[in-house]
C-alpha cells in the first residue's frame, strides 16, 4: 500500500530532518483524538509525495528530547522542515489540502 510515513525518534531526528528533501513531521500521540484524524492523512501524504517529501511521525510519549526540544505543547502539531530549519507548522486537526499545500510550497521553491 505504498510508501509509509517513517517512525522519528529521539535518536534518529536529527539525521532525518538534515535531508536535502523537505521533511514533514508530525508529532502525535495515541492518546490524543485529533491526532487519530491527522494520522490516516499523514500515511496519504507520505505516499503521495514519496521521492519528493520525507514523511515522519514522532510519538511524543516515546520521544520527550524531540518534543521538548520544539516546545511542542498541543497535538497534533505538524512541522515542516527544510535544510534542518522549520519553515512551516500546522497545530491541530487540517483537511489534507492544508497540508499538502504546505508541502507543494517546499517541494517547488529550488
């Protein structure tokens, strides 16, 4: 079923944001409601973008550094990253087209 969105953790998260492609992370948890509608749209995406757009997920449970390190407070929170900087960030619960809008803006700028 194509390609899946990747499992970001604390150890790995630098290394898979210092991509020459743009990253999108979403942070979640399996607790958190709103993160359970995101997450389906996120796998979509990773598909959808696959070789253009690195697709990632980070558990905040799991990986507290990550979290903190972004002061992430609400879930889900998306981030989208660019040469290791974040250049976008969408909290909270978007249609698809929000997002893939954001990622159209990274993956066309050169």
């Amino acid at each position: 079923m194509g390609h899946k969105a990747i499992e970001i953790t604390d150890s790995n998260f630098d290394e898979i944001i210092n991509s020459d492609k743009p990253v999108l992370v979403d942070f979640w948890a399996e607790w958190c409601g709103p993160c359970r509608m995101v997450g389906p749209v996120v796998e979509e995406l990773a598909g959808e973008y696959e070789g253009k757009v690195v697709v990632g997920k980070v558990d905040v449970d799991s990986n507290p550094q990550t979290s903190a390190k972004f002061g992430i407070r609400s879930i889900p929170t998306l981030l989208v990253f660019k040469n290791g900087q974040i250049v976008d960030k969408q909290v909270g619960a978007v249609p698809k087209h929000v997002l893939a809008q954001k990622l159209d803006a990274q993956v066309t700028v050169a």
